[in-house]
C-alpha cells in the first residue's frame, strides 16, 4: 500500500543509513601498530584479548568473545581520532607520559 510506504519511508531510510554505518565500521581497519593498553576506557579483559588476537578490522575485533560494544566504540574513536599517542609509542619505541 502506497500510504504505508509514505508513512514508514522516514523509518525505512534511518534503517538503511544505520545499516551502512554498522557496514562501514565492520571494515574499518585497526591500524597495526595500535598499543591496546593506551586506548583509554578499554575494559582489562578487552585489552588483553585484543592485544593478544590482533584483530585487523573492527568487525573481528567485535567478534572477539570478551570484547564489548562499548570496548569497541572506543576503538573506534581511537582510530577516528588517529590514536595519536597509542600509535606513536609503539611506532618510536618510546614511552608515554600516562
């Protein structure tokens, strides 16, 4: 019915842009270097199961059992935002002020 699909188009094209989000953050690609344990807000029991997987997108990391959605929007975010200082410490060999 046409009034039906008017009347739920609103609802149907959220759907689908959550749906390509969800697509686009499964593919997202953990950058190599990143040192879990200077991603901040990572529960202990995440940054010893990613550190120890190594996963290479966030959709494997995700799929880690023991690895929460909250542990993984932080990762996102991480990466979003460069992960500046997680990266750059193991990249230089150095350590971080934290």
């Amino acid at each position: 019915c046409a009034a039906a699909e008017r009347l739920y188009a609103g609802y149907a094209m959220r759907e689908r842009r959550a749906a390509e989000r969800l697509r686009a953050l499964e593919e997202k690609v953990i950058p190599g270097a990143l040192d879990y344990h200077l991603v901040h807000g990572l529960s202990h029991e995440a940054r010893e199961k990613l550190a120890a997987v190594r996963p290479t997108t966030l959709g494997q990391a995700s799929r880690i059992p023991g690895v929460r959605p909250p542990d993984i929007a932080l990762l996102a975010i991480a990466i979003r935002a460069g992960a500046p200082r997680a990266v750059a410490a193991l990249t230089s060999g150095g350590e971080t002020n934290e």
